[in-house]
C-alpha cells in the first residue's frame, strides 16, 4: 500500500496537534497515518470514509450469508423436513 509521507504523523506530534489535525482531516478528507515507534500504528479517516468502510462491511457479510445459503441449498431435501408441529408437540 502506497502512503503519502506529507500524511504521516508520529504519535508524540499528533498529541501535541490533534486539534489541528483534525481540522486539516476534515478540510482535505484525506486519512492521516499515525507512527509508533517507527511503525504503522494508526489511521484517522474522516467519518464518511469511515461510514463507507463500514457499510461495505456490511455488504460484504451478507454476501458471505448468501453464499452460504447458496450451498446449503444444493443438498436441501424437502423430504427431510419435519412438521413444525410435530417439533413443538415434543
């Protein structure tokens, strides 16, 4: 993955800038990387991005359901059902 190094920051900076870089977050919509210890800790997103991510999550898990139903159904058998009051008469 590709980073841009102007939207890196080190952990110690963004204590000391957080308001700031929030607000330039917002202005630009582009994510800021955060460092710890010379490693790829973090990443703030603005929250549509966020939101976008999140959505497509979900998205993805119902495709994941759907997939599943989809294989289940191959060796569904409509002879192997069992009456729903039989179930509860037991």
């Amino acid at each position: 993955m590709l980073v841009e190094t102007d939207r890196i920051i080190p952990i110690t900076r963004l204590q000391k800038e957080l308001t700031q870089t929030v607000r330039e977050l917002s202005e630009s919509g582009e994510p800021v990387y955060i460092l710890k210890n010379n490693n790829m800790e973090a990443v703030i997103l603005p929250f549509d991005e966020y939101k976008y991510l999140m959505d497509l999550e979900e998205m993805y898990e119902h495709f994941e359901i759907n997939d599943q139903i989809i294989e289940r159904m191959k060796n569904y058998n409509e002879n192997n059902n069992i009456d729903w009051k039989s179930i509860r008469n037991d």
